[in-house]
C-alpha cells in the first residue's frame, strides 16, 4: 500500500484523522481499523481525546479499578501516549524496536496497543472489546517444542524457556519446564500478557522508567477476564511490580474523556 493510500483516514476513526501517524501504522494496524468492532479504533477514538496534549497520570490513577490498588501511589506527571509504538506525530517509541528483537527474536513481533509515556512511568495498555486474551498458537496447535514430540528439534525450544532477557521466568512464576505429557503450562494460555510483560520490563529498565501493565476492558466483560487475569497476576514475582498492574473500564475512561472536554470548554 502506498504512503498516499495509508494516508487517507479510515471511516472509523472519529477525531484526528489527519495526525501524522495514518501515513506510517502498518498495514494490519490500518486494516483492524476500518474492520467491524474495531478494537484499534476505539483504543484511538477514546484515547485520542483524551490525550491532547498529554493526559494526567493522576486523573487515570483516579479512575475506580476494575481489578488494582485503589490509591496508587504516584506521583503525578504527564504522559504521551503511543498507539502500536508511534506517537501522533509518527515517532517510534525510543528503544522499542532493539526491545522487541530482544524478546521476540527472529519471530512475529508482540504488538502493544498503547505506550503512555511519562517522565517516571512506562505504561503498556492491552486493549480489549470483543476479543479475549491471546493464547500460544504453537501450543493449541499442538506444535510446542517444549510439550509436543516430533515437531522439531532439541535445539529449537521455546525462546521464552531458555536464559536471557526474554525468559518468562525471570519475572514470571509459571513453575516448572513443561515436558511431554506434563497438563498445559502457565505460559500457554498467558502467552499474550507475558509477553507483554518481558516488553515492558525490559523497555522500561532501558528507559529508566516505572514500568506498569494495565488492561482496559468493556466493564460488562469482567466475569469473563477475571479468572485468567487473576491467575497472571498471582504469576508476577515483584510485590512492586504487582501493585502497579491494574485493569480499568472502556466506561469510566470515557466518562474522563467527555470530563475533560467539558473542562476545556469552559477554558
């Protein structure tokens, strides 16, 4: 697709169409964005807003939990949000490719929805509307290196078993190796917000920021996360590190947006 065709906005985005950032996503970012119940789309046209120029640390601490700390303790500070690691002005967020390489190798890319930015804090946001929690194709496939005989060599295990920046275990508590027969391990049906996590681990430490996890999620759709994120959760081996995750409503973060441009109204 050419830079001009990208360029054009996509009839679902609402506000800001004409940012800098629709001549450089990618194409499957482009592509989720003018699909049906877009998820991207609603990450961009509440968040979007929201975020003009930066939006308070403090004022999305404050928002009632669905799941997290109810006073968090943070300093207040400003944040710039980057959508699929771009901000609106089409920068990549720095160190984000070197950090992907790192822990996703020579594989596909994990894909954050949003990056916020603040002097002290890196916060990545997994956005949800429709669909759940990404779990390992490999494994539903009945492909893992590490459970499934036959499929390829000892020289081929999971990337995310083996030392170094990537290992789930270096932060996350998914028990033993899996081996073949074991039943299906932690990292199988975490596998989308354990990446997640090694991302934001490594970037933030990178950065030298306070690295948060949050999840915003339709409140209605609670019941169906709450097992799944509660069992991550319980995962997470840093008492800090679990204290700063946290998951909000779509609801309440649009009830901040139409506050804030109320406030601005008046100004």
């Amino acid at each position: 697709m050419s830079t001009q065709s990208k360029s054009r906005p996509t009839p679902r985005i609402l506000v800001g169409s004409e940012e800098p950032i629709f001549s450089i996503l990618p194409n499957r970012v482009l592509s989720n964005l003018r699909s049906e119940g877009s998820e991207n789309a609603l990450v961009w046209n509440l968040i979007y807003p929201l975020t003009q120029p930066n939006v308070s640390m403090a004022a999305l601490v404050g928002l009632p939990p669905l799941w997290g700390t109810p006073l968090l303790n943070v300093k207040d500070e400003a944040l710039e949000p980057y959508f699929w690691g771009y901000n609106v002005s089409g920068q990549k967020l720095s160190g984000l490719d070197d950090t992907l390489a790192s822990i996703d190798g020579p594989g596909n890319r994990t894909e954050v929805d949003l990056f916020l930015l603040g002097s002290s804090s890196l916060i990545l946001v997994e956005a949800k509307h429709q669909s759940g929690l990404g779990r390992c194709s490999r494994f539903m496939k009945q492909r893992c290196p590490e459970v499934h005989d036959g499929h390829v060599s000892s020289e081929e295990f999971c990337r995310y078993w083996k030392p170094g920046d990537q290992q789930f275990l270096r932060i996350l508590e998914f028990g033993l190796r899996p081996f073949p027969l074991d039943p299906p391990p932690k990292c199988s049906y975490h596998y989308q917000l354990a990446r997640t996590m090694m991302v934001g681990n490594l970037l933030s430490t990178e950065l030298g920021l306070s690295f948060h996890l949050w999840m915003i999620i339709p409140r209605r759709r609670w019941n169906s996360f709450e097992l799944v994120w509660l069992d991550f959760a319980d995962s997470v081996r840093d008492d800090d590190q679990w204290r700063r995750l946290r998951v909000i409503s779509w609801e309440d973060i649009r009830k901040l947006s139409r506050s804030q441009d109320q406030r601005s109204r008046k100004t």
